[in-house]
C-alpha cells in the first residue's frame, strides 16, 4: 500500500511554500462556496489566465448565487461566451436553481448534498468542501495525480477512477486538519506552477520526498492509458447576409452546444448541405466563396469546419441580426467566423 512516511513533514513543507508562493485569485481566502463552485466549474477544461476575467466579470454580474439562479440561461450563455464547453454552464445555472430554491439560498455543507448539484462531482463538492467549509475532504484533480504520482512513483492508470481513489486514500492521513481549504488548495497550486508536465523540481518544496525525482525520472508520471482517436466530422458553414446583417440560428435546447447560435451550419458534403439550406429557406443557392477553413476539436469529437460565404436567388426570410450588438452567446466554435465578418 501506498503511503508517505512522514505525512506532518509532507504537509508543513507543502503550506511553508504555499504561504510564500500561492497566487493572488479572486476566489482564494474568501471562503465562498458560490465563489468556490463557480470557479472551479470555469476551471475545467480552462487555463487560469482564461478563467479569472471571466469569473470577475461573472460573479459582478452575479454575486450570489440566488442572483446568478434568478438570471435567464440566454444571459448566462452570453456571459460564459468565449469560454467553451458551455454545458458547465448550464450546469451552474442548475445548480444555482437548486442552491436558491431548495437550500433557500443557503449552500450546503454537508458533502453528499453538494456532490447531489448539478455538474458537482466528487472532485468538484471535495474541493467545494474544503476550501469553502475548511473541512478534511480530500479533493483529487489532475494537478493532485501529477504531483503525487511522481512523489510515489506510482505507475497506475491516472485516466482510472481507481487511481483517483487510491491517492484520495493516500492523502487522507496527510491533509491538515488545522488548516484543509490551504492545503487542498497548495496542492493543486504546486501542480499547476512548479509539478507540471515538465517539472521544475529544484523548486519543488517536496523534492526530497519524492521518489520519481529520487529515481531521476519525475517525467515519466503521471502514466495515461492512450485516448481513442477523436471522431472526425466535415461540417459545412454557410454565412448568408444582407445589408450588414447576417444569419444565425439556435441550436436545440439539448445535445451539443445546446441553446447557442451559430451561422447555419450542416454536417454533410457541400452539395448535400447545398440542398438542405435550399430546402429549409425554400431560395436556390447561387454562389458561394470559401470564406476559411479550420479544425473546432471537443473532447470526443472534431470538426474539420470550411466556410462558405453564400448569396440567393430570392431573400432569405428569416430573422437577421448586427453581429456587433448580437445579444445571444454565439458557439466557441463560430465566434472565430464572428471576428473575421468584423474585420
């Protein structure tokens, strides 16, 4: 069984250095599990330097989640837009219905009710039960697996539960009680600066328990099973405009970028797509002018996206807005189409 030998050591050296060192981010030492949720929430998937406008701008708009449960999903979609996987979105909105309605604004502490929200899993009400409740949850995220899979020189499957589990269990006698929300939070902080894919270790403040930098191989942690290919779909964008103003359409409130515009787009050849648009608006198509070409990549699917600028034989009926005061979030994946139209 795993275990680190000496787990009061592990946890002073790791505070001493996160006292010193920690960055200044306006959700840390504030002790909001909102502030918390949200954050965290923003951060999957998402770089810090990404996240922070965001989260300011956002908790502004709402600074407490019964604000944020009282608000229109169409505003938050807006105000998320740009930042992708705009499901953690929705997934926010939710939970923060669920905070406000059921919990009467107030948030849960107990762990098994904030894990039951809506997008919290048990990374996420972990660290929402550390940081904001100082309570010894132990909360494992990937920057966590990094760090300790090289101090153990543990070569299980990181993309595995198990492996998750095992390290929870690892540090559950090592986390401090005195001080959890410092020490949830040094960890993943160690992770993101100084434990990263290629490790810094001469300022490591656990270098000297480390075992992979021992062993002279700290880069080999933590190991990945190999991902399947991601799937790839050719996706035909046409771009229809008339006096400055442009079509977009709403996706479907479920499914993938569920509820966002986007210009009308149709995942089928160009003839094929031709005749669908043609059908749908009941105009022919004729001209069109690739406008660009680009790859929009998720996380189990691409999109390999080529942009036609196209005209009518007849108007198109249908609503068309100014792309500069579009009120509505506009899909990450079409917010690039956006910016060249304005250039």
């Amino acid at each position: 069984m795993h275990q680190i030998d000496n787990p009061k050591l592990f946890g002073d050296r790791l505070l001493a250095w996160y006292a010193t060192h920690k960055r200044s981010l306006p959700f840390r030492d504030v002790y909001n599990p909102y502030y918390t949720l949200v954050s965290e929430l923003m951060l999957q998937q998402t770089q810090m330097e990404t996240a922070v406008p965001y989260f300011i701008r956002f908790v502004e708009r709402y600074p407490t989640v019964c604000d944020l449960a009282r608000a229109s999903i169409e505003d938050v979609l807006k105000l998320w837009e740009g930042l992708g996987y705009y499901r953690r979105a929705h997934h926010l909105h939710e939970a923060a219905k669920t905070v406000c309605d059921v919990y009467h604004g107030t948030f849960p502490k107990d762990l098994a009710l904030i894990e039951s929200l809506k997008g919290v899993g048990r990374y996420t009400a972990r660290a929402i039960h550390s940081i904001a409740f100082e309570q010894p949850s132990v909360a494992v995220d990937g920057n966590v697996l990094r760090v300790m899979t090289r101090v153990l020189r543990y070569d299980a499957d990181v993309m595995k539960e198990q492996t998750r589990r095992t390290i929870e269990t690892v540090l559950e006698p090592v986390i401090q009680h005195q001080k959890p929300s410092d020490f949830t939070q040094a960890m993943m902080e160690l992770g993101a600066t100084i434990c990263q894919k290629k490790p810094q270790c001469e300022r490591c403040p656990l270098q000297a328990m480390c075992e992979a930098y021992a062993q002279g191989d700290p880069s080999a942690y933590p190991v990945k099973s190999v991902k399947k290919d991601k799937i790839r779909n050719a996706v035909q964008v046409f771009v229809y405009a008339e006096d400055d103003h442009y079509l977009l359409v709403q996706r479907p409130d479920n499914g993938l970028l569920a509820n966002l515009y986007t210009f009308w787009q149709d995942e089928n050849d160009f003839e094929t797509a031709v005749k669908n648009f043609e059908q749908t608006y009941g105009v022919n198509v004729v001209h069109h002018q690739i406008l660009t070409t680009f790859n929009h990549v998720f996380s189990h699917v691409v999109w390999e996206m080529t942009v036609h600028l196209i005209s009518t034989q007849h108007p198109v009926r249908a609503k068309l807005y100014d792309l500069t005061t579009f009120p509505y979030a506009i899909a990450k994946a079409h917010l690039k189409i956006r910016e060249i139209l304005l250039k």
